[in-house]
C-alpha cells in the first residue's frame, strides 16, 4: 500500500516516499524473482492457480505525483499496480488531511492516462469520507455513485474498492460488493474476511531491504488467509 510519491519535507502522516526510495523498493523485488503488479491481475491469476512471484502494488488517493514519479519507476523495473482514485475530486486535493501540504490530485485525462499506460484504475470512494460513518444515502453515493462515474470516465468497467482510511465494516463491504466490486481494499479488517475486505501492508519511506524482506516474510503469518484467493 503506497500513498504520495513525491517530496518528504513535510509529511506529518507518513504517506510519502520518495522516488529515490520506491526506485530501491522495486529493484529490491525484481532481485528476488518477485513483480509488482495490480490486484485485479494478481488475484485473476490465482483464481487460476497461478500468481507465484506476484505481488500486488496499490497507490491510494490518486495523487497527481503518481503520473510523474511513480509511473515512469513501474514501467522501468516492468511492474503494475491499481490505483485507486477520487471521482468526486478530479484535480482537486488532499482536503480530509487537517496536518501536512495540500497535494493535487489527478485530473480525469490524468486518470485516463494511467489507465492508458496499463494501470488498473480502482475506486477510493468519490471524496474520502469514513463508510462506517456515512448514512445509507451517502454511502450508496460514495460506493455505487464513484463506480459509475468512473466506468465512464475510463471506458472500462470498475472491478476494485478501497476504503478510505482503511476503515470497513460488515455494511460497508456489503455495499461494495452490492454495488459490483469483483474485490475490495482494506489495510486490517479484523475479524472480517473474505475478497471485498482484502488486507494489505503499508510501506513507507523507512522500508529499507531488511524492512522489506521482514515485512514480506511475516505478512502471512499475521493474515488469515483470504478463501478461494
């Protein structure tokens, strides 16, 4: 799970690394027969029995910094990833974060573009808000609303799902599922289980190799195991 990928000056949540550091993080799995790529196609191929040396990259928010410092260093060690983006804030910025800079968002052509250069395009809701907080209203809005406009803005159906904040419970999935996610995006979902509640690991600026290998070794003892995944 990655964030921003751009300058650290002032990071006060600890959501940026740099492209020094995700050049590094990418070479680091290369070296060890592994390749970054998106969750739907990671989780395609193991529906079939396949995905060994697979590896699923998720970039969160849909910063604008994706396009210029992050493509270009998944492309270079040959690898993919889902992002997951904000229809409901097309070109504008981080505004649920009260500590830290303003950072841009994608516009719609520079979402158009990511999916262009073969990068799976998710959902992170239309503006960031916590699910498990919304009412029926909002969250049909947040979930179903984001799907659609995204479909058309990408000419593509929308098969992922993240939640804002990491933040889910049973209601929440129940409504991405409802609303057609073929999977969803969480970061611990606790007792939840089951492929619209998929947990992942946050790597950040201090992920250094020995981190890494820590991080990919213990995963797996420290998750449930996601059934018929």
């Amino acid at each position: 799970m990655y964030h921003s990928v751009g300058d650290r000056t002032d990071d006060p949540y600890r959501i940026t690394v740099t492209p020094e550091r995700l050049d590094a993080q990418l070479r680091w799995l290369r070296r060890r027969g592994l390749r970054g790529v998106g969750v739907g196609e990671l989780l395609a191929a193991r529906a079939r029995g396949e995905g060994r040396g697979m590896v699923g990259l998720t970039f969160d928010d849909g910063y604008a910094d994706f396009l210029t410092n992050a493509l270009p260093l998944l492309e270079r060690w040959g690898c993919g990833a889902t992002l997951f983006v904000l229809p409901g804030r097309l070109g504008g910025e981080n505004a649920w974060d009260p500590l830290g800079p303003r950072r841009p968002l994608l516009t719609a052509d520079g979402i158009r573009a990511a999916a262009a250069a073969g990068i799976e395009i998710g959902s992170h809701g239309l503006t960031h808000v916590d699910l498990t907080k919304a009412d029926d209203e909002l969250l049909r809005a947040e979930v179903a609303g984001s799907r659609a406009l995204l479909s058309e803005l990408s000419g593509a159906p929308i098969d992922g799902f993240c939640y804002p904040y990491g933040t889910v419970d049973q209601r929440a999935a129940d409504a991405v599922r409802a609303a057609g996610y073929g999977y969803g995006c969480a970061i611990d979902p606790g007792r939840l289980g089951g492929v619209h509640v998929l947990p992942r690991v946050h790597i950040g600026e201090d992920d250094t190799a020995v981190r890494l290998h820590l991080k990919y070794r213990l995963h797996p003892l420290r998750r449930r195991p996601v059934e018929g995944v």
